[in-house]
C-alpha cells in the first residue's frame, strides 16, 4: 500500500515537474495565444482536445503552463514557512528554559490565527499578487513548523539515547548535530510535504478571489475564476484545473503518507 | 476544590485571551504603520476628497493620536482594543466592530449547517465502512485522500454546474431560502467530513473490539444499535478535541464558499475589506477570530475533562 502511494505521488510530481521545466513538450500552443473564432470550444473539438476558453485559448496549453506557478506556489511557500520554523523551533527547543516558554507562548498565539485569515492580513499590507501570495502563505505556515520543531527536539532530548550518549561524555554539538537535529526532520518532512499541497490549494484559493497573479498570466485558479462566468455554457472549462489542483495536492498528501512511516 | 478549578480555568482562559489580542493588535499596528505612505496619510487624503475641513482634520489627528510620537500611538491604539473599540473602518466609516457583528447571523448559520451536515455524512460513511472487507477499505481511504486534497472552492463550482445549473435543485446565489443554504453547506462540509471520518473510524473500530462491545452482542444486541447506542458516545470525543480547528477551517472556508455562491457574511466582509485594503476591518476580524479560537479551545479542553474524567490522568 505504502509503496503504491509512493508510486502515484512520484509518477504526479514527476509530470507536474516536468510539465514545469519543459511546458513545450506536452502542447504546441501558446497559452496567451487567444483565437477568438475558436472561442469556449467544447472538450474533444479537433486539435484542441481540452477545448478552448472564452479567448480562443487552448486549455490543455494553459493548464500545462499553469504547472510552473502551482509549483512555484508549492515550493516556495514550503521553503519559507519550513526555513523560518525549523530554525525558531531550533531556538526554542535547544535555547534555556526562558527563551523556550517566551517562544512557546509566541507560536501558541500565533496557531490561534486561521492561517489563511493571517494570508489575508498579510495580503492586505503587501497588495495582490503571485510573490506577495507565496509570501503570505509561507509567513502564515511559520508556526505549525516551529511547534512541531521544538516538540520533536524536546522530545529527543529526553529520549533515552541522547541521555546515554550525554551520560558518556558526548560533546553537545555533536549531540545536537549527529543525534537531535536528524532525527527531528522526519516528521518535519511529512510536515512539509503535506504543506507543499496546502499551499498549492491556497495559492490556487487566494488567485479565485482575485488576489493572485493578473491576467492572461496561466494559472489554475485565475483559469476557474474565469470559468465560473461560463458554468452554463462550457462547463468543461471548470472541470480540469480543479482537477490539475487535486492531483498535485493528491501527489503530496500521498507523498507525506507513504514516507510518514519512515519517517516516524 | 470544584471552585478553585473554576476560578483557575477561568483565569487562564482570560490570560490567553489578552495574551492573543495584545500580539494581534501589535501586528495590526506594524501593520498599519510599515505600510508604504503612512495611516495617516492614506486616512487623509482618503477623506480629502469629500471635502475635509482644516477643523476636522485637526480632530482627527487628535483622536488618533497621529501628532504623538510612535510609542504612544501604540498604547493609545492598545488601550482602545482593549476597551472593545477596533476602530472604524476605511471604506465603510462604520465602527469595525459593528460591521462584524451585523454579518455574524448568516455566517453562523452556514457554519452551523457544514458542522452538522459534515458530522452526518462522516458518522454515516464510517459506520457502513466499518466492516469492509479489503477492497471496500482501499476504496474509502482513495475517497479520503481525494476529499482532503480537492480545494472547496472547486467543489462549489462543481456542485453549482450540476446541482444549480444541470439539474436545476437549489438556487446558484442568495441567501433568502433554506434551499439556497444547502449547497454552500456542502461545499463547507464535505472537506470536513473528510477529516472527521480519518478519525472516527479508528476509534470506532477499537470501541468494536471492546470487551464491553462484545458482551453487548453477546446478549443478543445488534451490531449496529451497540455501534449506535454506546460506540459512537466515545468515538466522537477524539472529533470534540479538535474543535478549535474546525472553526479554523470553517471561518477560512466562509471566505470562499461566501464569495462564490454571493451570500452575506464574515468571509464576504473580510475579502471586501482585503480588497480595498481596510486594515482595521481586516484587523478586527483577525483579532476577533483568534479570540474566538482560544475561548472554544480552552472550554472544549474543560468540556472533555468534565465528560471523560480519566482524562486528567495522563
């Protein structure tokens, strides 16, 4: 079962990166290319499989294009909210006792903000667009990765080997860098992995209301935003970029899945 | 005994509470004065172009403090959050707290209906996968990842294109009718289902092999009345627990079930208000959000102990 999950979510990723780097492998068209004959032509119309959008734009070229800022999305808001977490959580966990309570108190607090009303707030202060929403996600993901660092490091610390290898005279650099820090980035990589999906989902979230990228720009909530005008007349429009969303969320929940049991 | 649990509960509970508002506020601050071209300033000229007098002005520096240094602008915005006054918003000139508290109706409603449409579904979709053989197992935990990874909003589209459009059974916007409340309700609690089900199936399928479950079939009871009359009871406290995170999930989904299907509410206010840049209607509903997260939080915690006392000895 693990490693069927592992499978799925490599062989989604794989396509996902791949459809990234190399978007003119998979479609001849240009996404911004707009052809108004051939505007809001059904899924199967020749040539243009997927259909085309109110501009004559052909979908499956735009949902491949699209690939780069979902990632993008994904990628770096994980960096952000990862990078900034693990190091507070570090501090906190190894720091004494009163940095620990000071810090612990600040990420208690700061897990009482529902992450995308903190997005919001962020968004409100930056102004719209794709980099201040990747900045606003990854800000809004700080906390959970700083909780669960400083967790796991208390936990190891008070585990019974790092005891004994203190007992024998072990270093505490070493200690901190050969035992605790490796072992408490297991589950920071579950964390991480399931964040990536989350961020893809809210990135996608905050570009429907309007708050992401600008048109024409190839993105998968803009290309739904601009569906939902057209749900009685092509609703096939509104069909694959949701579904491109699920699948990359899919990849990395699975992905979290199946190396959470390594993991942890 | 009883009542110094009581006093202390309470007093931690009030603690946080301040503790949550003073680091909201403070952020709302930063927020309020790192923003490129002063408060002051986009105050103004704001209302400059409705004809402000030099008198007015005067005023309105004076009761914001804009002629005071930096620090004390920061106790006097402080001291006015803690006296329930969030400030009055840009774009609407209402006070902050008004403004939330006239769209709290509709949004409760929605909340309130995704809560126990989701608790219903989830109960319903785990108990009939309780005793699944391999394959009915595999099904639900692909059902599950499926939920959990489709984002709501596109659910909402999806449900609007075949039960609005195709099918023609509830209305696409509004809010007037219960029939217009049942499709947004379902964009809301599906993905929560989702959640509630990963953690009532396995508590349910300890509570099946329980001693006090089996002498219950024993007797004679059918499966699923013991499954309803005593398994569930227990099974559903591990979901209470988590309490504070639904209302997390809920109030971030209210902002885009809202704006999708065109009804009144909190999300509606707060994505107008990100819109138009309105820091202290956004700030307000921030604040009031975290506030509300610690209060469910810490009662829900008190609410276990007071149901399930073995509890407090771990």
């Amino acid at each position: 079962m693990s490693r069927n999950q592992l499978a799925i979510s490599g062989l989604i990723w794989g396509a996902l990166v791949l459809a990234a780097l190399f978007p003119a492998l998979f479609t001849g068209y240009d996404p911004l290319q707009s052809n108004p004959i051939a505007a809001l032509k059904p899924i199967g119309t020749e040539g243009h499989l997927l259909g085309t959008d109110y501009l004559g734009r052909d979908v499956w070229a735009r949902l491949v294009y699209g690939a780069r800022s979902a990632i993008g999305m994904g990628l770096g808001a994980m960096a952000i909210a990862a990078t900034v977490g693990v190091l507070l959580g570090l501090l906190a966990g190894l720091g004494g006792k009163w940095l620990d309570n000071l810090l612990n108190g600040l990420f208690d607090i700061l897990f009482s903000f529902p992450d995308l009303l903190l997005a919001l707030l962020m968004i409100t202060m930056l102004g719209a667009g794709s980099l201040n929403a990747l900045v606003a996600i990854g800000i809004a993901g700080i906390p959970s990765f700083a909780r669960l660092m400083r967790g796991e490091i208390r936990r190891i610390r008070n585990s019974e080997f790092v005891q004994s290898s203190v007992a024998l005279g072990v270093p505490r650099f070493t200690n901190i860098w050969r035992h605790i820090i490796p072992n408490a980035l297991g589950p920071v990589a579950v964390l991480a992995s399931l964040f990536v999906g989350r961020a893809i989902t809210y990135g996608a979230s905050l570009s429907f209301l309007g708050l992401g990228p600008a048109r024409p720009t190839p993105e998968w909530g803009l290309m739904l935003a601009d569906a939902q005008l057209y749900l009685s007349m092509a609703p096939g429009l509104a069909l694959f970029p949701g579904l491109a969303i699920t699948l990359a969320a899919a990849g990395s929940v699975l992905f979290a899945r199946s190396i959470r049991r390594t993991a942890e | 005994m009883l009542h110094s649990i009581r006093t202390s509960f309470l007093a931690s509970l009030l603690i946080k509470v301040v503790l949550v508002t003073w680091v909201a506020a403070s952020i709302t601050f930063a927020v309020m004065h790192a923003t490129p071209g002063t408060y002051a300033d986009l105050l103004l000229s704001d209302l400059a172009q409705y004809g402000l007098t030099a008198e007015r002005r005067a005023e309105i520096i004076a009761v914001y403090g804009f002629d005071k240094p930096l620090w004390q602008q920061y106790l006097l915005y402080l001291s006015k959050v803690f006296h329930g006054d969030l400030g009055m918003s840009y774009a609407l000139a209402q006070p902050v707290l008004d403004l939330i508290l006239a769209q709290l109706t509709p949004t409760l409603y929605l909340a309130g209906s995704a809560i126990v449409l989701s608790l219903g579904i989830a109960i319903l979709v785990a108990i009939a996968t309780l005793r699944a053989g391999r394959f009915g197992r595999m099904l639900s935990s692909i059902c599950e990842v499926v939920v959990v990874s489709i984002p709501n909003f596109w659910l909402g589209l999806i449900l609007l294109t075949w039960l609005s459009f195709r099918l023609g059974w509830f209305p696409a916007s509004g809010a007037g009718s219960f029939a217009s409340l049942v499709l947004p309700a379902l964009t809301l609690g599906i993905p929560m289902a989702g959640t509630f089900v990963q953690i009532l199936r396995p508590e349910l399928q300890k509570e099946i092999n329980a001693p006090y479950f089996i002498t219950a079939r024993a007797r004679g009871r059918g499966f699923h009345a013991v499954v309803l009359r005593h398994a569930l009871l227990h099974a559903i406290l591990p979901v209470l627990t988590l309490s504070a995170s639904y209302f997390a999930i809920l109030i971030s989904g209210s902002v885009i079930v809202e704006n999708l299907f065109g009804r009144p509410g909190i999300g509606r206010l707060m994505l107008n208000a990100v819109l138009v840049k309105d820091v202290p209607l956004v700030s307000g509903i921030v604040i009031l959000s975290a506030v509300t997260f610690v209060v469910i939080n810490q009662s829900v915690d008190r609410l276990i102990l007071w149901i399930d006392p073995r509890i407090e000895r771990h």
